[in-house]
C-alpha cells in the first residue's frame, strides 16, 4: 500500500490576519482592490455575506421605506435575557465595533470612482447606521454608549452577529485599517490637489512643462501639448527634449539642466526656420517644500519648470471679457482688440462697417474706460488683460 501522502494544512485565523494585513497596504496602492479587501475581512469576521459586499444589490428604497414604516427592522426577537447579554456586549465592545465598521464603510467609499457605487454605499451606511446614532442633546459619553447599543441591535435583529474570535480580529485588523484609511484619504487629497492644479495651469495660454530632478519631463499643460503636436521643432521623449536636430536637442537640455542642477533661470530661442517664428522657452527651478522627500523620490518630484511661448499663437481676450474688465460696449471691445492687432483706426472702423467718425468717437470713449490716452497704450493694455488665459 502506497503511503498517503500528507494533506495541506488550511491556514489559521492569525496567517489571514497576516495576510489580511498585506491586502490592506496593497489596496492603498491599488485602490480597486479595497472591495475585494473588505470581503476577505468579512469572512474572517463573520456575518452574512452581503453585508461586506459594496456589489451587493440593496433593497429598493421604496420596499426598505415600507417595511420601515410597517415596523419590520429584522426576523430575530430579543428576549429579556438577550437584551442584558446585548447590553453587557454592547458595553464591553460596542466602542471598537462601532469603530471598525466606519472604517470599513468609509475605506471602501474612498476607493469608488463611480459614482452609482459611491451612492450604493452611501445608502448602505445610512440604511445600517441610521440606528445608531443618539440623540444630539444627550451627553456624549451617553450618545457614544447608546449608538453602539442600537448599532448592534439593528446588526443583531438582521442577523449579524460578532463572537469572540469576530471582535479579537477586529481588535488586530483595526490599527492597520485606521491608518490605511488615514493614508487613503492623504493620496485623495493630494490627487484631488493635483488634478485641480492640472486644471488650472490647461487654462494657460503659455506651454508649461515641469521636469523631474534629473530634467526629464514629469507633466506638461495642454498648451504645451498642442505647440508639441504642431511640429517637430520640439518634442518630449523618456530621455528628456528633443530638438529638430542634434544641436537643438543639446541646447534644450542644457537649458533645463542650468534650471534644475544649477538654480539659474535661463531663456532659449528654438528656431522653427522660414515658416514660423521662433518659440521662446524659460526655465526655472523649482524648489521642494518637502527636502526629505524630494530625496527619497526625486523620480516623482518637480525639480523645475519650463515654460514654452509660441509667438505666432493668436491668443486675445474676447470681447465678452473686454466688456466685463472696462464696462466697454460691444463696439468698443471689438474697437479695442483691432487696435491690438495693429489695425489702424481707418482699417479698424472698415472692418467693423462703422464710419471713420463713429470708430474715432468710439475710441475716445475707449481711452477714458480704459485709463489710456493713445493707440500703442491701449493695445499693450488689451494685450495684459487677460490674454494669459485660453477662451476656449
């Protein structure tokens, strides 16, 4: 007879704790991973399935309002003595349950991008919470203590209940989740953060890139996306800028490296030969507030900024944006963008269809909204209001 051979041993509770522990860091990172985490807990911890599910289909709020109204908060009745046992668990850990199914809840709402999701648990949390939380008159010590004893009753009436081992993994898991949450909601904000800055420097008219410690591109604005595309007088590559030849492609690097390594503001001319002009390029240093941590991911930080202007971009204000700034009339706006371009005031008024008498007059009123007293000022006036930011 061939010996058996031996059986794997099934993991115990304290290896999935530990490896719960990792799932835990590993969502942080990977944020779509947090609904799988939170159903891993939930068979370490106990209860019905659904209740750790964000998938889970919730009851229409029409069926859950009449079941409400109907007095139908659960199948399982509380005797005398199960109301004492519910008092003394709710007083010994009524707390730390409370607690760990917060988190839990809000780890999970945290990593949802989509927003029916986000309402799905949104509903969840108020449809098993809204038991549990006391009056906002009582003492606090009070509201704390009858929160988590109606809590636990609404879990317990829908057949949710928690044994020792439940609470002793919640007690292990809770730390790891409390900071993973903190850590969660930092990477939110700072992402949130980003995307808001994002959004503001796509509204510039000038290009702007920002490059790394080592001067290769991190990030650039929509601006400076567009002026890339148009040609191939300047491009942007893992190796850093690249020029339309070998000597351009030097220049453009000595350019950010006099930026980032030596601290010095420098500007550059990138000739784009007979058919365009050439784009002015600026680049400076950027300091971190955060020393420590541009050192240890200097990969990831902006060590510099490069700002990149195409002077063959028509980049005026609307003459919405004129009327606004100077309680200009239509006329008088469009009056004043012709003279920033260069129109003279005959060219200007033949374009608008008007008599050389009406522009003149026009203009007059003109200079005195505007605080101007000839031609010239009032175009390098035109051109500083707020033709740094894109219209479209």
């Amino acid at each position: 007879m061939r010996a058996s051979e031996p059986q794997a041993m099934a993991p115990t509770k304290d290896t999935l704790l530990l490896t719960l522990v990792d799932r835990i860091y590993q969502s942080i990172e990977q944020p779509e991973q947090w609904p799988a985490t939170i159903r891993a807990i939930g068979t370490v911890i106990g209860g019905r399935p659904d209740f750790w599910d964000s998938a889970h289909t919730a009851p229409s709020t029409k069926a859950n309002a009449a079941s409400h109204e109907a007095g139908c908060h659960g199948t399982l009745f509380l005797s005398r003595a199960d109301l004492r046992t519910l008092d003394e668990y709710a007083q010994e850990f009524g707390e730390l349950i409370v607690r760990f199914l917060k988190i839990v809840f809000l780890s999970t709402l945290t990593s949802q991008s989509n927003l029916k999701a986000r309402e799905l648990i949104g509903f969840r949390m108020t449809r098993y919470y809204l038991e549990g939380f006391g009056p906002l008159s009582a003492k606090p010590e009070t509201s704390a203590s009858r929160s988590a004893r109606n809590l636990i009753a609404a879990l317990w009436e829908d057949g949710r209940t928690f044994d020792s081992g439940s609470v002793r993994a919640m007690h292990l898991l809770m730390p790891h989740l409390n900071r993973a949450l903190r850590l969660q909601t930092r990477l939110n904000t700072d992402a949130l953060r980003a995307d808001t800055v994002s959004g503001a420097l796509d509204r510039l008219t000038v290009g702007v890139v920002l490059v790394d410690r080592s001067g290769l591109p991190l990030w650039h604005n929509r601006r400076a996306k567009e002026i890339v595309g148009r040609s191939n007088d300047l491009r942007f590559s893992s190796a850093g800028f690249v020029g339309r030849t070998p000597a351009h492609t030097r220049a453009l690097r000595e350019l950010v490296a006099a930026a980032v390594f030596g601290g010095a503001q420098e500007v550059l001319a990138v000739d784009r030969g007979d058919q365009a002009r050439a784009l002015l390029l600026v680049a400076s240093p950027l300091k971190s507030l955060d020393s420590a941590q541009a050192l240890e991911d200097c990969s990831q930080t902006a060590g510099g900024v490069v700002f990149i202007c195409d002077p063959d971009r028509d980049d005026e204000p609307t003459v919405e944006s004129l009327q606004s700034a100077f309680k200009l009339t239509p006329r008088e706006a469009q009056l004043a963008i012709a003279i920033a371009r260069g129109h003279g005031l005959s060219a200007a008024a033949e374009t608008m269809g008007v008599a050389l008498t009406t522009a003149r007059t026009q203009l007059q009123q003109t200079f005195a909204k505007t605080g101007t007293n000839h031609q010239a000022e009032l175009a390098a006036l035109v051109h500083r209001t707020l033709a740094h930011l894109r219209h479209d």
